[in-house]
C-alpha cells in the first residue's frame, strides 16, 4: 500500500531500508541484458555497422557522458565519432520557448539531428529528458545508473546559519530551506566548472550539485557532503543516462541493447512516469527516486513548495514501474501536490 505525508521538516524514514549503493560511473561492469526480446532488422544488418556518430551537448560533462558510452561500444568494436551540439538551453532560451517547457531545451537540436539523420544516436542526462518520447525516436538503453544523489560543496568544513547556498535548481532550494531555514538560496546558472569557481571567489558560502556530475568530471572538492534522502530527494533520472534512437534503426537498436541495465531502466521508466502523470517539466519542485527490487520497484517522491514551507510525500511498491508512479502519484495528489505545482506553473 502506498503511504503519504505532508508538512514535517524532514521525511520519515522509509518502513524498508532504501538500497543507495550505486556503482561509481567509472566502474567496468557488464549491464544487464534487456528484459524486451531484439526485434528483426528491418532496415540493416546489425553485423555491418561498425561505426556510429554519437550526438551530445558541448559542456565537458557532457562530452564525458558521450565519452562513457562511446567507451562502452568501443568494447564491441564499434567505433564512435562524437558530434557536439549546441542546444537552445545552451544558448539561454528560455523555457516559454520550448513545447516540453526546460526539459526540451537542453535536447531539442540533438533530437533534431537524430530525426534527420546526422547522427545515429544521442547520449543525454535523462533528467533533461521530456517525459515523453517524440514520435519517432526512443530511448533505446539506459546503461548503470551513477550516483543519483545530491551533494552540499562549501569554501569551509561548515555552513553557518545564514550563509548563501547557490542553485538553479527549485527542487533543490525547496527541499534544502526546508531541512535548513536559516540558510539563504539564491540563484547560481552555469555548468559544474562555473558553480565552482563562484564558490571559491568569495560569493557564495556553498553549492548544491549533483554527485554523479562531480565523479563524472573526477572533480572531488575538499567539502563536499552527500545529502540524505530524507533531506534532499534527488531529481527524476539524475544520475542515469540515456541513449536516444530512432524507433525504427533496429541495427542501431541491436547494438545499444547491449548497453542496457535492467534494473536501472525499471528506475528511469518509474521516475519518468511519475513525471509525465504530474504535467512533466524539469523546472517543477518534485523529487522521485525508484528502485528495482526482486519483489517490484519502489518509488520515493516529494513535491516541495518553493519556500520549503509545504511538503508533500508519497512512497509505495508495486510490480511495475507504471503500477507504482501510478499510485504515487495519485497518494501525492490526494495530498495537495496538484495545488503546489499550479501555483509554480502560475496556473493557480
């Protein structure tokens, strides 16, 4: 049965032991196999392609996401051309501009070139992806999921009460004025490197990043604290690739397949379900995060009003990751996440 809270300053501890032991992302394991049979190839042969270009961002850690997966083909002699793309996030559009809202953004000139044919696939962060599959192109693996979680870095071993947190993320502030109210969040843009070297000029007291993008990078500052679950719910698919397709490439499928992490999948499938039934956008203040156990798939969410002054919780198990974001979502409209996220869409 799903459970659900609201208004206390830090969430309860789950009734089961989550399981957070996430490999490293630099870690040589062999994924899982799919639990979907390969389907017949209808256009190529999947013997033949021995090279396949690989759309990304420009951003360095972008550039090391596509560098992993290139890496991991590498390993069954397909050779890779990286091909850097500038998107319309890169470029500070802004979210009005984009049908997926800021999800789009970041994702919209790779997409673009996947559906004409400039490149064969694309490597994305899954948490810039919508949360719903164009027509036309699929997410067709998500290899091991790095460390989904968030980390406080700060110029000294301490935050005091009172100094100044920088993000771009809401979820983020929400969540962390409310496990810290006497802490100031003001807004901070830019990539990993930029965040850092703020930090480190004087102008804030620390920075709230996500830990797979810091080991990604092999940047591990001085001060650097993991954030607990129950303080800080990591947004839907941080931490985990995805490697986008055209739906109807089956050589191109065949060989991404063989990147796939089961488990690891069954946890984006979760988190992007559960976005996509609560109006989707990556700029809303919702946390999720799924596993796949033996016995069906856990989902852990919060939607945090900005200011932290209002949270609402939900947690529940079922056999699938559409059953379970199902009930989530439903225990956390029940407990007025609907109203908190109208009002952060300015529907209210």
């Amino acid at each position: 049965m799903p459970s659900s809270g609201s208004g206390s300053a830090r969430l309860p501890a789950p009734r089961t032991r989550w399981h957070v032991r996430w490999p490293s992302c630099s870690a040589s394991t062999t994924p899982g196999r799919p639990d979907r049979p390969e389907r017949p190839s209808r256009a190529r042969s999947a013997a033949v392609v021995t090279r396949l270009r690989i759309g990304t961002r420009r951003s360095r850690l972008a550039l090391a996401q596509a560098g992993e997966v290139a890496a991991r083909l590498a390993a069954f002699g397909v050779e890779t051309e990286l091909l850097p793309m500038t998107t319309s996030g890169d470029r500070g559009a802004s979210p009005d501009r984009s049908p997926f809202g800021l999800k789009g953004l970041f994702v919209d000139a790779i997409e673009d070139a996947l559906r004409s044919g400039r490149i064969d696939l694309a490597v994305h962060s899954a948490k810039d992806l919508p949360s719903e599959d164009p027509p036309g192109l699929t997410v067709a693996a998500v290899p091991e999921r790095s460390d989904p979680f968030d980390v406080l870095v700060t110029r000294e071993p301490w935050l005091r009460d009172g100094g100044v947190v920088g993000t771009s993320s809401l979820r983020r502030r929400a969540q962390f004025l409310r496990s810290r109210p006497g802490v100031r969040v003001e807004e901070l843009r830019g990539n990993v490197d930029t965040r850092l070297r703020r930090l480190n000029e004087g102008a804030l007291d620390g920075v709230l990043l996500a830990a797979a993008g810091l080991a990604r990078l092999g940047v591990r500052p001085a001060n650097a604290r993991p954030l607990p679950i129950e303080d800080m719910v990591p947004a839907p698919g941080q931490g985990a690739l995805a490697i986008q397709t055209r739906a109807d490439d089956d050589a191109t499928l065949a060989i991404l397949a063989r990147l796939e992490h089961a488990r690891s999948r069954a946890a984006f499938d979760a988190e992007r379900r559960l976005t996509s039934l609560l109006g989707g956008g990556c700029a809303l203040p919702l946390g999720a995060y799924a596993e796949q156990r033996d016995e069906g798939t856990r989902l852990l969410a919060v939607v945090v009003r900005p200011d932290g002054e209002d949270l609402v919780w939900a947690q529940a198990e079922a056999g699938t990751p559409e059953e379970v974001a199902g009930q989530v979502a439903e225990t956390l409209r029940r407990g007025g996440a609907d109203a908190i996220l109208a009002a952060v869409r300015g529907e209210a």
